[in-house]
C-alpha cells in the first residue's frame, strides 16, 4: 500500500508548495519633482499617451486604469476623459501635432480659442503616459494529453513580466514640467498541474497601475508620503 501511494504523494506535495508560494511581485514607485503643484476646486487633469513614430503607444487600457483610479474616492481628482479633450483641442493635441516639451506650450496657448477652451475644460494638467508590459523571462514543461480512460495535465510552467510605466506632469498654469512619477513592477506567475492546471498569475499591470495612480495623486496635490 505504501508503495502505491508514492507516485501520487510526491506531485500533490509539489502542487501544494507552488500553491501556498503563490505568484509573487515586487514594485517600486519613484517620483522627481521639478516644480511646486497643487490644484483648486474645479480644476483637473487628463491622461494622455505619449506615442513615437517608431514604438507602440501607451495601452489604451492602461490609460483607463490609471484615470479609473485617480478619481476614484473622496481624495479623487477630476479627471477629463482624453478623448473628450483631444476632440475639444482638435488638432493640436493630436499625435503629429501635440507639443513635444513644455517650451511648446506658450506658442499653442497663443492660438486663437485654445487658451479658453483649457479653461473651460477647466484642465490644470496635462499627464503623458509612456511605458508597456513585457514578458521578459519563463520556462517550465507542461503537458496534456486525453484518452480512453480520461485525460489531464501534467508539469509546471513558469513566465515574468514585467511592467514599467512614466508619468510627466505639464502644469498648464505656469506651463512648466511640474516633474515625472513611474512604476516599475516585476512579477512571476505560475501554473503547475496535475490533471488541472491551476494558474497563480502575478497582476503586474493591475498593480502598476494602482501604484501609478496612488503617487500621481499624492504628486499633484503636494502631498508628501511617509
């Protein structure tokens, strides 16, 4: 009987280990700060994804979340929805024609309407976002197979992504770069199995985003964290 019992004992263990280890992930939030912020009643911000001619622009998704989670709460911000914005700003915020540093900004402030239409929008900041998320490493085996008697999984599989994200602040009232906050989150997921494969997937986006979104508030209210 204990014979019998040892093939099916070791893989349970093994499936137990991975599950209790779970996906793990690790982040870290920095900011630099390049000039004073803060933000009335009635003033807010909208996100923007900052696009070059060679690479992919910002997840649309991504931009969402980070919006999502800013205005979420009591301490939200107000937060433009970007599409809103652009169409309002029609051209000068589109990809080709939006300025590409803050010494642009006095220059597009002096085109007729544009100053009014920030006003009425009642944007105090414009925030560009720029980064993606990258599977960088994995590796594992993992089988299945069906028959007459059934059919399952086998092995464990293993992957790492990674998320990396910049956020510049443009203060549209002194029309200055108020400064960059960004996340880099590192995550390992893994999915063992045994006849089920069970996933312990490591949200590395989800987690950028909410770790973004939490500094960029603290950032432009000019609160200091501990």
């Amino acid at each position: 009987m204990s014979h019998a019992s040892k093939p099916i004992y070791r893989p349970v263990v093994l499936l137990a280990v991975a599950t209790l280890l779970g996906a793990c992930v690790t982040s870290r939030v920095e900011n630099v700060r390049e000039g004073d912020t803060g933000i009335a009643a009635g003033e807010g911000i909208v996100i923007m994804a900052k696009s070059y001619h060679l690479g992919n622009e910002t997840e649309a998704k991504f931009i969402d979340c980070v919006g999502d989670s800013i205005g979420r709460g009591r301490s939200g911000l107000r937060v433009v929805p970007h599409a809103e914005f652009v169409d309002a700003l029609f051209p000068w915020f589109e990809p080709r024609t939006a300025p590409a540093e803050t010494k642009g900004l006095p220059a597009l402030l002096a085109r007729p309407g544009v100053a009014e239409m920030i006003k009425e929008k009642g944007v105090r900041y414009v925030v560009w976002l720029d980064g993606d998320t990258d599977k960088v490493a994995g590796g594992g085996s993992l089988s299945c197979a069906a028959g007459p008697g059934g059919g399952g999984c086998f092995g464990f599989a293993w992957w790492q992504n990674d998320a990396n994200y910049e956020a510049s602040v443009w203060d549209l009232t002194g029309l200055e770069d108020a400064g960059t906050v960004s996340a880099d989150v590192s995550g390992t997921s893994f999915l063992p199995a045994i006849v089920v494969p069970i996933p312990l997937i490591a949200r590395t986006q989800s987690r950028a985003c909410t770790a973004l979104a939490d500094q960029l508030k603290l950032f432009i209210v000019a609160e200091e964290t501990a």
